[in-house]
C-alpha cells in the first residue's frame, strides 16, 4: 500500500466530490483547469493520509469588490 497522501475535492454546500483519492500533483493539475471558477482552497485533516479540500463557486464577497470596481 501507497503512503502517498491522497486529496478529494468537494464543493462547499452541495459536497459534490470534483476529484476523488487525487495525488497533489493531480490537485494541482485540476486547479490549473479550474482556478477562476472554484475559489477557497480549504483543507481539512492535512496531517491523516486523506486530505479533503473544500472549495466553493461562489465569489468571495472581497474578490467580488476588487472585480466591480
């Protein structure tokens, strides 16, 4: 068995799973691809061997500001 670390992208309120037991390398890849429609990036258990990270489609009430005006 791998002692690889493994990341599931969910999204925030639904918990859809965008990406299921990904190496980090397939994390990064999948964020390349998605970075300005998901936002938030939270990670939880990042010391156990499987990393959920939460993000969300909705756009930071900040982010939102900055792009307004």
């Amino acid at each position: 068995m791998s002692a690889e670390k493994l990341y599931t992208i969910v999204l925030e309120h639904s918990l859809e799973v965008l990406l299921e037991a990904a190496t980090m390398e397939q994390v990064e890849a999948f964020w390349d691809v998605h970075d300005s429609h998901y936002f938030g990036l939270r990670m939880e258990n990042e010391t156990g061997p499987h990393v959920r990270v939460i993000v969300t489609n909705e756009i930071p009430e900040e982010e939102a500001e900055l792009c307004a005006g």
